[in-house]
C-alpha cells in the first residue's frame, strides 16, 4: 500500500494499517436489515445512517468507484470483557483520529471517501430529518451503514480482524483514487439515478 497513507495513519492514532482493495467490498442486505432493527438508535435518525446515507446500490456504486484504499483500525486491550470505560474510550479515540485522518488525506484526494464505525457523532444530536446535515465535509458514515461486513472484508484484505482475548478493534477504512473513466460529477448522477432520486 502506499508508505505515505500508512505513515499518515498511524500518526493519526491508528494501531494497524493495511491495504484495501475497494472491488473486494461486497454490499449485504442483510447488514441494512439489521441496520433496521435499531438497536444503536440511529436508523432514520442520523444523516450518515441508513436510509439517510442512500441505497445500498448507491453506495455500491460509490465504493466500487475507488481503486485503491486502507482499512483503518484501533485496537484497544480491556482489563476485563466488561470493561466499557476503555471500549467507550477507544471508540471515541477512534473517531477522533478518523476525523483528523479525513481532513488530512482530503488535501491528497478531495474525492476521497473515509468510513467509519457507528453513527455519525460531529453533532450532539443530529437534526436528520427536520434540517440539512450542520457539517458534511466532517460527516463521517460507517461501513456498516453502507452494508460491509467489517469482518469479512478484513479477512479478504488479509488483515486480522480479532488480535486476542480482551481485546476489541474499531475498524475504518479510506477509499481513494478513482477509476479513470468515473468523473465527479458523473458519479453523482449515477448516484442520484440509483438511488431513485432523479428519472
Ligand atoms: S455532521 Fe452533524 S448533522 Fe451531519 S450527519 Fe453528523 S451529526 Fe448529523
């Protein structure tokens, strides 16, 4: 993977880096279908989860886009497996360093799609639906919102998703630099049509 990204990430806060090949993302159903159960209380409450964050064939279109990317994790060890301190802290130490990595490698590739893991946090409460999202350049979605399964793509990617007992990883991944054929603009259309939103 590129040595730049890498070094960047992990001064960024992340504890392991590695490559990600975008064409290896597959899209499930199913993960929207638990998207749908609501048990984080996000669904149809936060513009970056679903149905906010658009189709899965959207999303699909938008991902396989990029040809190249890195899966982004923090691994923290828990004293305990109930040790929610350090979870809830490791997970927002996660986001944290997203952000920064995110306004950072946009300076790169401003085209560049960085995912994470839950629902977007920038605001304390989100206004979805009743106002447009307060900060879209900082609107971070996550992998699960666009229906990876965060394992399994690690797993193709051949990076390990589990790294020993009382431990838990956050994973994030960047998806950058776009097929020669695909323009910005283009890609929102595609977007858009897929998505249903224009004839
Ligand atoms: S930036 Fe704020 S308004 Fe936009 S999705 Fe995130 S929480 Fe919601």
């Amino acid at each position: 993977m590129d040595e730049k990204i890498k070094k960047l990430a992990l001064e960024c806060g992340f504890t392991h880096v590695g490559a990600l090949d975008p064409a290896t993302i597959t899209l499930r159903e199913e993960v929207r279908a638990a998207c749908a159960e609501n048990k984080c209380g996000a669904f149809n409450r936060n513009w970056a989860c679903p149905p906010a964050c658009g189709s899965l064939e959207a999303c699909a279109v938008k991902i396989h886009s990029f040809t190249a990317g890195a899966l982004l994790q923090s691994t923290c060890v828990l004293t305990d497996p109930f040790d929610y301190e350090t979870m809830q802290e490791s997970g927002r130490k996660h986001r944290e360093s997203l952000q920064v990595f995110a306004q950072k490698i946009k300076v790169l590739y401003p085209e560049a799609l960085v995912l994470g893991a839950g629902p977007c946090t920038v605001c304390k409460q989100c206004p979805y639906p009743s106002s447009p999202c307060r900060f879209p350049a900082k609107m971070i979605s996550s992998m699960e919102a666009q229906g990876i399964v965060v394992s399994d793509v690690c797993t193709t990617n051949n990076l390990p998703y589990y790294y020993g007992q009382n431990t838990l990883t956050y994973t994030g991944c960047l998806c950058h630099t776009l097929r020669e054929t695909v323009h910005q603009s283009n890609l929102r259309e595609t977007d858009l049509r897929k998505a249903s939103l224009l004839g």
